[in-house]
C-alpha cells in the first residue's frame, strides 16, 4: 500500500492554499466544502477568488509565498504554475511536518488528493497514486453511476434510527436484517429525498412492524429498447440491489450482464405469436416472490408502461398490498428513431407523434384510421410487423399519400440493428426484409434518415 487512506477533519482548521488561478480554484472549493479556514496566497487571484472574499468564505494574502503563513496552518497545498515557488512550498512546508499537496507533481507531495464521490456522510474516496489520474475520474464516474443521489439522506436517517433499531431487535442477526431492508427500500430513500415526513413515518413503522421475512417489494424497472448505455442510472441501481429478477426476451444480453451476479434470474420471454409464460402466471411470480420477503425487479424491455403491461402487472400486487415502485425506461420509439437518424418530431414536417399499437384485429377497425392518416404527424407501430399490410392498406385508404416515407428498424440500438426505408405503398414488401422484433415509423420526418444517420450503416 502505497498511501494510506484516511480522510481528515477540517473544519474550522486553518488551510493554506498557495496558488490564484483556475487550478486553486478547484482545490478552494473541495476546502471550503470540508469546512476549513482557507486563506488563498498568490500574487493575482482570479475573479471567483476575489467573489469568496467579498463574501467572507475565504482569505487572501496577495503577494509572493511566505513561510511564515504555514504558521497557524494544518494542511498546504501548492497549486501555482511556477515549480520552483511549488517546491519551496512542499520544502517549508516538510519541514514543519505538515501535510503538503503538491499539483501535478506525486512524489514532492505528501499527500494526494483523491477523485470524491459525494454522498454526505458516505464518503467514497478513488486514487491510483498519482500514476493515471484519468484512470481514477473514470472509476469515479462509474461508481457516481452506482450510488444514489440521496444515499447521504439514506446514511442520516439510518443514524436517526440507530437507538431505537438496537432497543427493537435484540440479536445482531435481526438488526443486520432490518438494517438490510432499511437500505434496499426505494420507497423510504425516495421519500427522503422528496421531504416527505408523512410518508417517510409510514413507511419506517410498517418497517418496524412487519415480520423481517414478509418485507418484500417489487421494482418494474424499463430496460430500455437494448443498448445498455441507455439503461438509467437508476435502473442500473436496482438491477443490483434485486434478489430476483423476473425479464422478457426484449432486454438484451449486455442489460442482463450488469444484473447483480448472484440474484435469481427468472425468464418470463414472450415472442410473436407464442407465450412460454401467460400473463397471469407472471403476476403470480411477482406477487409469489414479493411475499416471500424477496426485493423482485420486473425488468421489461424499453418503457413498462408503454405497451409493457406493467399497469397490469401493478395492478395485481395492489389488490394485496404488496409495496412496489416504477424506474421508466426510454421507450422503443424514442430508442430506434435516435439511433437511426429518424427525428420523431420537426418543425417543418411533424408537430405530433403517435404511439400505435401493431396487434390489431384482422379488419383493422379498432383505431381510428382517418385520425392515423392525418399530416404532419409521426405514427410508431410497436409489435406491427405481422400487421404491416393492415396498416398499409388502411392508410392509403384513409388517403395518406403512397409516398410517404417509412422505415422499419429491427434490433433498434444493439449493434445489430437493421434498418429498411421505403416509401407507404411498398411497406408490406419491406416488412419481410426484417425480422422481429422490429418498429415501424411512417412519416416525412424519416426522409431526414439520408443526412441524420450516425449510427449504422444497416
């Protein structure tokens, strides 16, 4: 081990900062976040140094560096632009034995500064020495990615809690246990961060009131249309706190891999035309795992609400009681347009969108075709494919003209994505060059494809 990692208390403690420009800057502000008494030496400061001053949150000494201002201080950091006044700093400063970070330069500093991830009080704290500090930011950025927003309102309420849970549960066991549901429960941290003292005493006393092995809940998180980067930050968070994760055939391989490596994983995939697991059983699955105290993730491809069934799904852990909360995802429409040039809306050709479904009956006569065939307007058709001659036929025939352009586009975002683009009157030709699962766009915004296509060449 190469460094020790400690983290120090600064508060009201004199700091100085040796150096005025963009670089002091930063490292201004992670003092003054850690409370210290900054005083800031340098023979110009920038203007942002000048704004601190005038409001009192820090000190400046213009001139050139000066030993005798180590005086009173606790920690030194020489952030200037001149090695030579950096090297009589870390100089002075060792010889104090006091604590010296040196910018850009490892080995004359005694200390270094980490990359923070900030979640106060949960400190999270990455450094590689100072050999690949762009190594470091991106492991920060990765675990920023991971830990919640309000985990620091998570960690202070915990505290709050922590007589009251040792007064409760008399073994280490049933405390470890409580504490478990307490930091895996979305519906308590997201009434924390939301301020909500009515909900945030409900939800804690059903906590303290249910048996630990009944607290189970469900989490009906959209995955997304399939590349994983489009997974949300706080999708990602409950894919790896689940204990059981319930998904369909629409969420890709690579959203799967991110899934917590030792949860359960159950496959409830349906394709056209065939349901290896009916929907009712599903709802049984979830409300079968949820009650047995598990915390359950319906992972569902792109968004659950829009032609997900996950209202349905909802809908039967209510009429129980069983906990449970939603983590949208971007939804097929919005996924595949993006990815294959296609703006779903524009000032010139469509000021409305329309999300349709494709399972229709064999007339077609349950949507309102003359509505569909409408101008300067974009229709969407998920699940559509088997259906593309219906639709065809009825909006050539409720007079939407036979050259509009439309655009089929198979596995949507993953990198085998396959577009075909063509014009309404050939869309039923088109629809056997792709295969499903696959969105239909129709509208003028799709002869935009020609100069926005950044994604594939397919």
């Amino acid at each position: 081990m190469d460094y020790l990692p400690i983290f120090c208390e600064l508060k009201n403690r004199d700091c100085l900062l040796v150096g005025g420009g963009d670089v002091a800057e930063r490292k201004a502000r992670l003092l003054m976040d850690a409370g210290a008494n900054v005083i800031v030496n340098a023979p110009e400061f920038t203007p942002q140094f000048t704004v601190w001053a005038e409001h009192k949150q820090l000190s400046l000494v213009k001139g050139d560096f000066s030993p005798a201002l180590m005086d009173s201080s606790w920690l030194v950091i020489a952030a200037t632009d001149d090695d030579q006044t950096n090297q009589h700093v870390s100089q002075e400063a060792e010889r104090r034995k006091l604590f010296c970070n040196v910018v850009d330069a490892p080995k004359r500093a005694s200390f270094i500064m980490p990359s923070i991830i900030d979640r106060s009080p949960i400190m999270v704290a990455v450094s590689s020495g100072g050999t690949a500090p762009v190594l470091a930011r991106l492991l920060r950025e990765k675990l920023e990615a991971v830990l919640p927003q309000h985990l620091g309102k998570v960690a202070q309420f915990a505290g709050q809690l922590r007589q009251r849970v040792k007064d409760t549960f008399t073994t280490m066991a049933e405390r470890r246990r409580f504490w478990e549901k307490l930091f895996a429960n979305d519906r308590i941290a997201q009434s924390l961060a939301n301020n909500d003292p009515a909900a945030i005493h409900s939800q804690t006393e059903t906590l303290f009131s249910t048996p630990l092995d009944n607290q189970g809940e469900v989490v009906l998180v959209g995955a997304g249309p399939g590349d994983a980067g489009l997974l949300t930050l706080k999708g990602l968070q409950q894919i790896q706190q689940a204990d059981i994760v319930v998904y369909d055939r629409l969420v890709s391989d690579d959203v799967m891999k991110l899934v917590r490596r030792d949860a359960d994983r159950v496959f409830v995939g349906k394709r056209a035309g065939y349901h290896c697991v009916p929907q009712e059983e599903i709802n049984q699955i979830l409300l079968r795992e949820a009650q047995s105290g598990k915390r359950v993730v319906r992972l569902k491809g792109g968004d659950p609400f829009i032609f997900g069934r996950g209202g349905e799904e909802l809908e039967t852990l209510c009429e129980v009681g069983i906990p449970f909360s939603v983590v949208p995802g971007i939804t097929a429409a919005s996924g595949c347009s993006a990815y294959s040039g296609i703006p779903l809306t524009h000032r010139d050709y469509a000021q409305s969108v329309r999300l349709v479904t494709g399972h229709l009956k064999s007339s077609g006569e349950e949507l309102d075709w003359a509505s569909l065939a409408a101008e300067k307007q974009t229709l969407v058709f998920y699940m559509g494919l088997n259906q593309a001659p219906a639709i065809e036929k009825n909006l050539l025939a409720h007079g939407m003209p036979a050259e509009t352009p439309c655009a089929l586009v198979e596995n949507g975002t993953a990198t085998t994505q396959k577009v075909v683009q063509g014009t309404l009157d050939k869309l039923a030709v088109l629809a056997q060059q792709v295969q499903s699962p696959s969105l239909i766009i129709v509208g003028r915004v799709v002869g935009l494809r020609e100069k926005l296509n950044w994604f594939s060449n397919h």
